[in-house]
C-alpha cells in the first residue's frame, strides 16, 4: 500500500515556490511549511523537509544539500517534489488514516500541457482517485470571496514567489489575463546581486528576504528606513557590515515591480472590446493577494498607474489554499471550473 493512502479523503495541496500548504476537508489548512528539503550529497536521502531543511538551509556541512524542487509554480525536481509531499503529508498524518479519495492542486493559469500532465501524474503517484488542478487566479478569486459565476468582471492579481498572476473573472472564466514568472523570489535575488556588484559582499538568502519584507517597496515611504546588513567580503573573506536604506532596495527591485505594473495595464487594454467589463472594473477595482501584496506601497503604485481602486485581501498568503479548500469543500459546485 502506498504511503500516501494513509491520509484521508479529500485534500487540496497548494505546492508554492517558497511554501506548500495542505487543506483537509472538514478542517481546513492543516499545516504551511518552506517548499524546500535537504538530503545527503552521497546516498540522496532525505534528512529534513519544510522548517526543518529551512532551519538547516545555508548552515549545512558539504555533505548536505538543499533542494527548492518548485520554480516559477511548477515542478521542477519531480522525485524531490515527491519527497517533500511525502514528508509534509506524514506531518499531518495524526488527522486521519485513510486514503484519498479526491485531490485539488494548485496551478499557474500559464502552464504548459507538458506540465499540466506531470502534476496530474504526482497526483495520481500519491494515491489520489480523482484529481481536480485549479488555475491560481480562480482560485484566489474563490478564496477572495468573489462571486465568479456572476456576469461581472473582478480582476484579480495574485502577486506570489515565482509567478504573478493577472487575470479577469467572469461567468466562470478567465476574460483576460498573464502569467508571469515574475515574483518575490525574482526580488530577493537581485538584492543578492546587488550586495555582491556592489559592495562586494555575500549575503545569504534569508538576509536578502529579511531586506526586501523590512525594505522593500514599490512606493516612496514616508519614512524612509536604514538598516545594518551583515556578510562576508568576496575579496577577503573575512565578515563585514554594511548600511542600506529602503531608497535603495526599491531601486533593486524596481525593474520586476514595473514588470508587474504593465502587465496589468495590458490585461486592461485588452479589454477595449469588452467596454461593458471595462466598467466593471473600474466600479469594483483590483484585488491584491498573495505575499508579493504585503509589499510597502504596491496598492498605492499600482492606484497610481492605473487609476484603479486597489482591495488588499485578507490573509494574502494563504488565499490560494482557502479558495483551494472552497472548492474542496463544494465539488460538485465548483469541478465545472477545474482545468481538465
């Protein structure tokens, strides 16, 4: 039998490129941990999954590695994919002792046929019977508590790790809309880039992440803020310090957020020939989710550039597994909407 027969009944697993929550139904998300496990360099075994490889990550020994298995929302390392839903689904284990029955996963609205099939697989390969894959707009909009079966648009942008999705909602469908494989994973590297171009310091991931939540924004701050960052000097060796301030860290990040920012308005234009849907949005405005949305100043910005009333979701970080859990919870209702 496999291992994954011993979780009950139904569950949506929304696998992200920085973390995975798990829903089950009749009790909601259960557990949200890092998408990232570590294993030994040598035989490959797996020796932590979730918090515990994130503790590890960047304070192992050579003979340990990481491995982030997602990029840009899809798998990317399906045997570490695999490993990681292992470990995480064996955390929530102590809920219930069956096998599933039906799975909702969670998927960028741009993903290729190729991949669509290789998650529907991985469903399947964890002991699933039936497998429902939603879009992250719809599912986000479900979440939001928009009424998507309703003749009216909503515009949704999801703003996550390794994509930003884009989309207009009506009548159970996707009007107009973008996946880009722009997100906050894109963010935190080019503040590593920056620190090593120029200052010639190293910096680790979690120091780079810390930056862009404590500095990052894509609108002038009030107040603008400094802070001290420690890492090591590429040339020496040896440990250093540094100031940085919020002007410069929206400067770094300034090239990914007008990314977004013009993505958006090309969903808009497109919209030239659906004027009727054109005034929906502008009555109802924008809903921001995902953890991107937490960012200083992004709702002012994008206002700003589109003239659009800008609603910041509640939760935004989990928002795609609530919707996720909606749909769980509401088969019948909502399998209409599931991508085939």
């Amino acid at each position: 039998m496999s291992f994954f027969n011993n979780l009950y009944g139904d569950v949506a697993i929304d696998i992200g490129t920085s973390n995975t929550r798990i829903y089950i139904r009749g009790e909601g998300i259960v557990l949200s941990e890092p998408s990232i496990i570590a294993r030994q360099r040598e035989s490959g075994k797996v020796v932590a999954i979730g918090e515990e490889a994130m503790i590890m990550h960047e304070k192992i020994h050579p003979g340990i590695i990481t491995v982030r298995p997602l990029a840009n929302g899809v798998i990317a390392d399906y045997d570490s994919t695999l490993e990681l839903i292992k470990g995480l689904i064996q955390k929530a284990r102590h809920h219930h002792a069956f096998g599933i029955r039906n799975i909702v996963m969670s998927i960028p609205s741009g993903i290729t046929a190729v991949e669509k099939r290789s998650v529907r697989d991985f469903a399947h390969h964890v002991g699933a019977k039936k497998v429902y894959l939603l879009t992250y707009p719809m599912a986000a909009a479900i979440g939001i508590g928009l009424n998507i079966e309703e003749p009216m648009g909503n515009m949704v942008v999801e703003v996550g790790s390794g994509t930003t999705e884009i989309a207009i909602i009506s009548l159970n469908g996707i009007v107009s809309g973008e996946c880009l494989k722009v997100g906050g994973t894109e963010m935190t590297n080019l503040i590593i880039r920056h620190f090593n171009k120029s200052y010639n310091l190293a910096i680790s991931d979690t120091t780079a992440e810390d930056l862009k939540i404590k500095l990052g924004s894509a609108y002038k701050m009030e107040n603008e803020i400094t802070t001290t960052v420690r890492g090591v000097n590429l040339a020496s060796g040896l440990p250093e310090t540094r100031e940085v301030d919020s002007v410069t860290i929206r400067e770094v990040i300034a090239t990914p957020v007008s990314q977004i920012i013009t993505a958006i308005k090309k969903s808009l234009e497109v919209l030239v020939v659906k004027p009727d849907i054109s005034v929906d949005i502008l009555d109802r405005g924008l809903y921001l989710a995902g953890g991107g949305a937490l960012m200083k100043g992004l709702d002012k910005r994008i206002q700003r550039d589109t003239s659009l009333n800008v609603h910041l979701c509640d939760e935004p970080m989990s928002i795609i597994a609530k919707g996720m859990g909606e749909v769980l919870e509401n088969l019948d209702k909502y399998k209409e909407i599931c991508t085939p």
